[in-house]
C-alpha cells in the first residue's frame, strides 16, 4: 500500500510539473511573438513583465543604430537606478565606438561630469573632533555596558571591550611600541581581533592584519 501510494504521489508531482512546463513555454512563446511583430512594425518591444530580476533587450534600427531597454524587477530596483545603468552603458558603448580595441578594463563607464564628481575634494571640510580610539572611549563613558561586538554567540560591552583594550595597549607600550608603529595582528575573526586592532591604535601604532593560515 505505501508503494502504490508513493508511486501516486510521483505520478501527481510529475504531471503538475508538466502542466507548469506547458504554461510557462505558451507565456514565453506568446511573448516571444509578441516581440517579433513589434520588430517587424519597428516599434519598441513591449513584453508585459520580466522574467528576470533584471533584464537587457537589445536589437538594431532601421537606420544601423542600436536600441536598448531595460526591463527590471520594481520590488528591487526604482527607476532612477535603472536610469543611472542605462546611462553607464550609453557612456560605455560611447567610449567603445571612439577608441575600438580599448582593454574592457580600461573603458570609461562615467561621464565627464560623474567623473568629476568621484574624484573631486569634498567641497566641506568636516572637522576631526579627535582620533578613533578617543571617539571610542566616548562613546564607552556614555554606553558602558551597551553591547559593542559580538562573536559566535559571545559579545563585549564598550565598557569590557575598552578595559581589555587599555590593558593590551599598555603591555605594547611596554613591549617598545611608539607612535606609527607597525604591529602584527595574526588571530582568526573574534572578539580578541577586535581587542587587538584597538588596543594596537590605543598604543599610538598600525595594525598589520596577517592571515592566521
């Protein structure tokens, strides 16, 4: 009896699958139609939804040229991101066309003005109230015992993360570690790398993260 009942359930499950087969091939098809007259009439495709999170579609003109449209998830990107990505690929093909055989690596994927933005100085000088560790210790005053890290199921308060630190700080000072230092740090993700990298800052050096492997 469970042998005939498991053979059913195959059965059931199999020709469920069929039948989702068949009516995700009629969709695909009627939209591949669909496509191709609007090609044919040489207007923009017009597909009623993507079938994919984000799709390109791209064919050639009348005229040689190239149309591309994007067709995107809304639950996953809003329209000013889809438009910035078209205008990156516009800037790309752009740059390809004037300077053929260009390595991909090197071909420009923002314009002049993006550009210029990247790689401007910021036009406001924010002002340095002070260095990380300080900052740190601020915030320990305010929040001792707010959780700070936590690490597989174990975690430190700003005020226990603070006190390790100072500890460690001051065995480096003694150690000889001065000012721009540089200090290696070998300890597998967790809370002593945490304990460490600050402690080393503390200390007035530079943690040097190296691989425990």
């Amino acid at each position: 009896m469970q042998r005939d009942d498991e053979a059913e359930a195959r059965l059931r499950l199999a020709a469920h699958h069929v039948v989702v087969d068949a009516v995700s091939w009629r969709i695909v098809l009627a939209d591949l139609f669909t496509a191709y007259r609007q090609l044919l009439a040489g207007r923009p495709v017009e597909l009623p939804a993507t079938r994919y999170d984000l799709e390109l579609h791209a064919y050639a003109t009348a005229d040689g040229g190239l149309r591309c449209r994007f067709v995107y998830n809304t639950a996953l990107f809003t329209e000013a991101t889809a438009a910035r990505m078209a205008a990156h690929l516009t800037t790309l093909l752009r740059d390809l066309v004037e300077r053929p055989g260009t390595a991909l690596s090197r071909l420009r994927l923002l314009d002049d003005a993006e550009r210029a933005l990247a790689l401007d100085q910021p036009s406001t000088a924010f002002p340095v109230t002070g260095t990380l560790p300080s900052l740190f210790e601020r915030q320990a005053a305010r929040r001792p015992d707010a959780t700070a890290v936590t690490c597989g199921g174990e975690h430190l308060t700003y005020g226990e993360l603070n006190r390790r630190a100072n500890r460690l700080a001051h065995h480096l000072r003694r150690l000889g570690v001065r000012p721009d230092d540089p200090v290696a740090l070998c300890l597998d993700r967790g809370l002593d790398l945490i304990v460490g990298i600050l402690a080393v800052l503390k200390a007035g050096g530079g943690f040097v993260p190296r691989d425990p492997s």
